[in-house]
C-alpha cells in the first residue's frame, strides 16, 4: 500500500507540478538566477540546500561584475540547458541540462573542465593544460566543491584529506614520525605544490626542488664560505618531502647517506674498525650516534673561517 502511494506522488510530481513549473517559463527564453526578468528559473525545481548552497560561494556574488552570475547564474556552469527547462511530453523523460557535474549522468571531464578553463586561465590555473592533473583527466571539480560554500580544498586544514583521496602513498609518508606539519593543519600541500600545474617539475611552486624548499628553509640558501654540492643541487638527494621514519625528513640514516657517495674507507668509517676491546670490535665513532654529523655537523654548508670539513 505504502509504495503505490509513493509511486503516485512520484508520477503526480512529474507528470502534473514539474511541467506546471515550467509552463510558466513557456514562451519566455530560459531565464537564470540574478537575471532582473526572472531570478529564479532554476531555482523553482531545486531548491534542496545542497543546491541552493551555491548561492553562498564566490561564484554567485551578484555584486562581483566579473562574474557572469549576475546575467547567466547558474547556465554560467550548467550551460544554457534549455530543453532541460522546458516543458517535458508526457511519460517522456527531462533531458539532462548540458553539464553535469556529478552522479550518473556526469558529462565528460574535458568538457566540464572547459566550462570552468572558460572563466579561469591565468593566474593561479596558467599551466593547467601541460599539468599532469590534466593529461590524467582529473576534472577541476574533483577537487572544488563549487556548491559548497566552504571549498574544504581551499582551507590548509582540510586540504590534505581531498589530496590524499588519490595519493595514498603521499597518505603513508604523512604517517612516518618525521613529516612536514600537514596533516596538523600548519602546511598544506599547495605550500610547495600548483595542484594546477606549474613551470617546473613535479608541478612544484618555486620552479626547482631547491628554490621551493628555500621558500621556508631560508638559512639553507647560502652562499656559503664552504658549501656542500649536493645541498646547492636539489635538497631531495638527501631528504624526502613527504616523511621518512628516520629524523629530519631523510631518506636513509648516516653514516649510510653519506656513504652513497663518499668512499667508506674513508678515515676508517667501516662499521666495526678502530680501537678494540677485547672480546669484540668497538663501532667506530663514524657509525655511532649521530655518526658522520658526530663531527660534520654543518653539513648545509659552513661560514666558519675553518669549516672547510664541514665540522664548525
Ligand atoms: C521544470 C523543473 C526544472 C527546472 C526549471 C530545472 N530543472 Fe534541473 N532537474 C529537474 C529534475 C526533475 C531533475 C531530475 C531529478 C533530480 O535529480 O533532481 C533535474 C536534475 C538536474 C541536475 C542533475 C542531473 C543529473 O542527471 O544528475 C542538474 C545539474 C540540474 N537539474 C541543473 C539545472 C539547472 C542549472 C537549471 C537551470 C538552468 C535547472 N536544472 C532547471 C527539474 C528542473
Ligand atoms: C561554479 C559553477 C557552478 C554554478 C554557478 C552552479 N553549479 Fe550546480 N554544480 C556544479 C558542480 C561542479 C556540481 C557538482 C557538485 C559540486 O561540486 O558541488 C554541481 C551540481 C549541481 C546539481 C546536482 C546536485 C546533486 O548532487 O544532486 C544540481 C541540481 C545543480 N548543480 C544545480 C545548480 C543550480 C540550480 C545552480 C544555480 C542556483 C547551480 N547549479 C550553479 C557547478 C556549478
Ligand atoms: C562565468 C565565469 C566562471 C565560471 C564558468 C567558473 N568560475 Fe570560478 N570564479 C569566477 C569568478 C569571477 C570568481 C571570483 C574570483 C575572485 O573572488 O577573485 C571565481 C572563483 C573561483 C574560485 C575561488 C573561490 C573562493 O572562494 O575564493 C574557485 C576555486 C573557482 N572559481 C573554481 C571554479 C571551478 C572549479 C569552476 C568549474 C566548475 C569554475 N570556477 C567556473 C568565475 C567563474
Ligand atoms: C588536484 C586538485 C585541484 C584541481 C584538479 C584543481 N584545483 Fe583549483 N585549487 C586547488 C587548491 C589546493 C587550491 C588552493 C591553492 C592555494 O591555496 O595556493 C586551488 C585554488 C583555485 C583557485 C583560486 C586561486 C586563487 O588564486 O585564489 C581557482 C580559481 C581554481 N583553483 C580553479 C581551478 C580550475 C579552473 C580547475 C580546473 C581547470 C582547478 N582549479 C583544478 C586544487 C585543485
Ligand atoms: C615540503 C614540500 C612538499 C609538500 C608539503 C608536499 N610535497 Fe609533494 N613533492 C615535493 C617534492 C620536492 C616532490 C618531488 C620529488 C620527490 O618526491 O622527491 C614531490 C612530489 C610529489 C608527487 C609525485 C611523486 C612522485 O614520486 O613522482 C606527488 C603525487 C605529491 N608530491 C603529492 C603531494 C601531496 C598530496 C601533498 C600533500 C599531502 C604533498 N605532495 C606535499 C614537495 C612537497
Ligand atoms: C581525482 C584524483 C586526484 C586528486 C584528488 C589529486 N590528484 Fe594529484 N594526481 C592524480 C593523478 C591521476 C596524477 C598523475 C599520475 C601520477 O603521477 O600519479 C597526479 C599527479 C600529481 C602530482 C605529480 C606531478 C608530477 O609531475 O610528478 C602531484 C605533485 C600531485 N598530483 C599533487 C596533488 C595535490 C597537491 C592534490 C590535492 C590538492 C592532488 N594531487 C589531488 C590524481 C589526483
Ligand atoms: C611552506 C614552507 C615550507 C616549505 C616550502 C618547505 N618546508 Fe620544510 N619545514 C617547514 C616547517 C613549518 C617545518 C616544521 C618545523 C618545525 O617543526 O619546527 C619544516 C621542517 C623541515 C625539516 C625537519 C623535519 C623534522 O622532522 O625535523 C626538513 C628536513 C625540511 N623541512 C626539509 C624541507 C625540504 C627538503 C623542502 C623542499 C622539498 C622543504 N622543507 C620545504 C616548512 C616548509
Ligand atoms: C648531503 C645531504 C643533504 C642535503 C643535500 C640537504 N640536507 Fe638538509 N639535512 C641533512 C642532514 C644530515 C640533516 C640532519 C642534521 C642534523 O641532525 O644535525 C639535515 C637537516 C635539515 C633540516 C632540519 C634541521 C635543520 O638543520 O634545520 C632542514 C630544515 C633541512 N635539512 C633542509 C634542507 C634543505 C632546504 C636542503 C636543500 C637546500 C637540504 N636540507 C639539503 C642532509 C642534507
Ligand atoms: C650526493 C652525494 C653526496 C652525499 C650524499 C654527501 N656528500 Fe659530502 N660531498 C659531496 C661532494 C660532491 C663534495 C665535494 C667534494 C670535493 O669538493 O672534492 C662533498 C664534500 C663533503 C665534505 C668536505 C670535503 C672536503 O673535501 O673538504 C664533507 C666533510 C662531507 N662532504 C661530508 C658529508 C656528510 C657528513 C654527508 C652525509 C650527511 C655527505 N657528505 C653526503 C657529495 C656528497
Ligand atoms: C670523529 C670525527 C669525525 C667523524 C665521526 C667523521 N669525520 Fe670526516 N673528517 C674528520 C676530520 C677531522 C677530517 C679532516 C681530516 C683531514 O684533513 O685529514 C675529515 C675529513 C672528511 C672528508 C674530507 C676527506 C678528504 O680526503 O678531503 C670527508 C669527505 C669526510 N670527512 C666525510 C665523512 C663521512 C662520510 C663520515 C661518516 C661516515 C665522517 N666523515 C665522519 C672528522 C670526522
């Protein structure tokens, strides 16, 4: 018995009040939200809250005269979507407007994209079209909320969750002890990365590896009286961005790391050489504690008169 009444609400909803509604458009050119003639053509079928949401984000800001809200609303997204609006025959089903953005009836990514690359090029989205986002189809609106008027893609605090939605191993590495403050809401990945895509490699801000980092790390700039080569080549040869289980964010423990290119013969730096005790090997000061750092401890660079080694 309940569902033949729902059903009848069902068909009473399609067949009778939706096109009533849009008979009142009959005749008249489809109007839009902010238009003077019709503030509301849309808004007559949609008025659930996460559509009317819309009207709270910057997109719907009549005031703002470089939005087309003011003269196109909602079609400024959604495309003219005249025979969406029109009155529908009997037993005949609403076509769809001309973008969708979501659900089942989701229009392509590279279409959908244009609609919002129609209104934003420069600036902030400039190298959008070469980005790897893009060339992976990732659709503008996979990360913006348009409806919501608070974009959690936008807030350093909620950021990483739309982020980490795709990038699970970027998700692990935030979880090893030594990260950047990200997941505490301090950072957020748009510090170093243009999700839009960006001039250099790994869509990074600063153009290179270094300049990114040096962004923050200001006192790794150098010059130095005695530099260290690999630090002026790219920080990413020593440390990881996203986290690591050893400390300050490195990708291997010394004496290891710096064993990857200075010889381990070097002053006797093999693990168990040096004084003897006996009954065993003692580690040589090289391997133990802080290992190579024990003595070059300025190993971004020195501007000691004699920290040629590194050491002061
Ligand atoms: C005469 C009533 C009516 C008008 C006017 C109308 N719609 Fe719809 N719209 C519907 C109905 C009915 C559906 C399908 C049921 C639903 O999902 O709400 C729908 C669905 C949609 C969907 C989801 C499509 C999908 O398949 O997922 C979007 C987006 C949409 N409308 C946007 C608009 C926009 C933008 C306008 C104004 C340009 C508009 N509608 C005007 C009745 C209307
Ligand atoms: C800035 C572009 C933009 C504008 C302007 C816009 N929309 Fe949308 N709309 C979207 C996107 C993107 C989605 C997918 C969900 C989301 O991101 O919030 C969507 C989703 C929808 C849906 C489907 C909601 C659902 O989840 O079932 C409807 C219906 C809809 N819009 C209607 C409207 C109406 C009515 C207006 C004007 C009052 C409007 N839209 C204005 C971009 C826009
Ligand atoms: C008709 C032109 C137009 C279209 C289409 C459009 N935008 Fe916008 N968008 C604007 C304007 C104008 C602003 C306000 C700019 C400002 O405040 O600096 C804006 C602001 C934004 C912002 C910043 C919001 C904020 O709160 O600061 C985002 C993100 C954005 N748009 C994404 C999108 C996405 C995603 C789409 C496609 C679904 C889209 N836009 C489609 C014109 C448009
Ligand atoms: C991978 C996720 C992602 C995708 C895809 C994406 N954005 Fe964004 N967008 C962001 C983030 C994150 C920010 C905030 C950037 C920041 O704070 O520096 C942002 C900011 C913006 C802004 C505001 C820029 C400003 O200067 O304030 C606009 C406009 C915008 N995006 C438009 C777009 C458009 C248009 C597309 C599709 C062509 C798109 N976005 C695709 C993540 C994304
Ligand atoms: C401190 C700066 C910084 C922050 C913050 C940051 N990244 Fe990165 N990211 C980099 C650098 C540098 C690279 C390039 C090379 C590397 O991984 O060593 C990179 C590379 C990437 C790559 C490509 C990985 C690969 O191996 O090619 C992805 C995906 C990525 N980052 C996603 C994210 C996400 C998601 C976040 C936020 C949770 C984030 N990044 C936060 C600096 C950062
Ligand atoms: C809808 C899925 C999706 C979301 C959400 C997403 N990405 Fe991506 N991202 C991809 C795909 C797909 C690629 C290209 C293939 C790859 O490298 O994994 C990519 C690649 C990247 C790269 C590597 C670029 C390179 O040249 O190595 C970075 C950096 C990146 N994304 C950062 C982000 C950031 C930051 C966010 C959040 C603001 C984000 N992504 C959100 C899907 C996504
Ligand atoms: C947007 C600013 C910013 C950028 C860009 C940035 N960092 Fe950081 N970095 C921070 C902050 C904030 C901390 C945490 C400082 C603290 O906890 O006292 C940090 C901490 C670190 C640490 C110490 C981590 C630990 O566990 O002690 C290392 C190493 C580091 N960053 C390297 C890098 C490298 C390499 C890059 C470039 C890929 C980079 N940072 C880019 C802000 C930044
Ligand atoms: C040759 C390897 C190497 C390179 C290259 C390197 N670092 Fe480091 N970095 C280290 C080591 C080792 C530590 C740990 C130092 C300690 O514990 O005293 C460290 C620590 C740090 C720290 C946290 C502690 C501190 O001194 O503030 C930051 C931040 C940092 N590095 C930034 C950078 C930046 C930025 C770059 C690129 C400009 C860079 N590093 C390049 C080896 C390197
Ligand atoms: C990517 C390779 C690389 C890594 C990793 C590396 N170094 Fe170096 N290091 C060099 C190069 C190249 C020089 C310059 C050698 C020269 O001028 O002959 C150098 C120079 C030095 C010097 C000064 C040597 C001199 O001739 O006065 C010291 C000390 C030093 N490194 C210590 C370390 C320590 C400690 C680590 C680990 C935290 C480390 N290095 C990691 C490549 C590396
Ligand atoms: C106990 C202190 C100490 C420790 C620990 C130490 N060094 Fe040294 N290192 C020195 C001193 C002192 C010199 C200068 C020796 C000289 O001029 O003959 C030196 C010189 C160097 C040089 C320059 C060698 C040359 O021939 O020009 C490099 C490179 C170097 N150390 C790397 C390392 C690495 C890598 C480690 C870790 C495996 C390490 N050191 C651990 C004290 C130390």
């Amino acid at each position: 018995m309940k569902r033949v009444g729902i059903l009848w609400l069902l068909l009473l909803l399609f067949t009778g009040v939706a096109p009533a509604l849009a008979q009142s458009d009959a005749g008249a050119p489809a109007r839009v939200l902010g238009n003077p003639d019709d503030p509301n053509a849309c808004l007559k079928c949609h008025d659930a809250p996460k559509v009317t949401s819309v009207l709270h984000t910057a997109h719907m800001r009549e005031t703002d005269a470089r939005t087309k809200v003011a003269t196109e609303g909602c079609q400024s997204c959604h495309g003219d979507s005249h025979e969406h609006m029109a009155r529908v025959a009997e037993g005949q089903k609403r076509p769809l407007p001309t973008f969708v953005f979501n659900g089942a009836n989701i229009s392509p990514v590279v279409s959908r994209n244009q609609v919002c690359t129609g209104c934003h090029q420069g600036g902030a989205v400039m190298f959008w079209q070469a980005s790897p986002h893009a060339s992976s189809e990732v659709a503008c609106a996979s990360c913006h909320i348009a409806h919501s008027a608070r974009d959690v893609v936008l807030a350093k605090t909620t950021q990483a969750n739309t982020c980490f939605g795709c990038h699970a191993e970027q998700r692990a590495a935030s979880l090893k002890p030594s990260h950047h403050p990200v997941t505490e809401g301090q950072m957020a990945c748009s510090d170093c990365h243009n999700p839009h895509g960006a001039a250099g490699p790994h869509m990074l801000k600063g153009g290179t590896v270094v300049d990114t980092c040096l962004s923050c790390h200001d006192e790794k700039r150098g010059p130095f009286l005695w530099e260290h080569a690999p630090v002026q080549e790219d920080c990413t040869i020593c440390h990881t961005p996203h986290g690591s289980v050893q400390a300050s964010l490195l990708k291997q423990r010394p004496p290891y790391l710096c064993q990857t290119c200075h010889d381990s013969s070097l002053h006797n730096s093999q693990p168990f050489s040096g004084a003897s005790l006996p009954g065993g090997a003692l580690p040589s000061r090289q391997m133990v504690l802080r290992a190579c750092l024990n003595c070059h401890s300025e190993v971004h660079g020195s501007n000691h008169p004699s920290g040629v080694r590194l050491s002061r």
